[in-house]
C-alpha cells in the first residue's frame, strides 16, 4: 500500500455529491482543499463554485481541519469522511 496518500470520502453537500478521492498525506489541507476545489469547478459544469470561506470538516466530529496543518498530522486516514462546506 502507498504511504504517500490516504483514501477518504468527501461529501460535498453544495452541488449532493460524494467522491472517494485519494490525497497525499505531506501536502497542507488548504493546498488540497484549494485543489479539490478546483476540479470540483471543473467537474461540475462549474455548478461548484470555490470560496475562501469553505472548510473541511470531520463528519464523524464536526471539527474543523486546520488549512495550516499537514494532512499527516490530522486524524485523517483511509476511509476517514470529511464534508466540504
């Protein structure tokens, strides 16, 4: 198994959809918000619009990822579902 990225599921209630992605564990979480944004823009016809003000949440929790931590030293970790808000 790769080490460099772990498998969560992300719910994205804006545009009611789920994707399992995988995301490397040494980048930020605000690069890989930024990221998955993007595509998300991309993917939906931009139905998705990215704003500043969204957020990662732990579904199990409701805590808030911080966008200066690296996912490495989150709780994350494969199969964790997080929600984009």
């Amino acid at each position: 198994m790769n080490k460099n990225k772990i498998l969560i599921e992300l719910l994205v209630p804006s545009i009611e959809k789920t994707y399992d992605l995988y995301v490397p564990v040494n980048k930020k979480v605000g690069t890989v918000k930024r990221l998955i944004e993007d595509a998300l823009a991309e993917l939906s016809n931009k139905n998705y619009v990215p704003k500043k003000d969204t957020n990662f949440y732990s579904f199990e929790t409701g805590n808030i990822y911080d966008v200066n931590q690296t996912i490495i030293d989150t709780d994350l970790e494969n199969g964790s579902k997080i929600i984009l808000i």
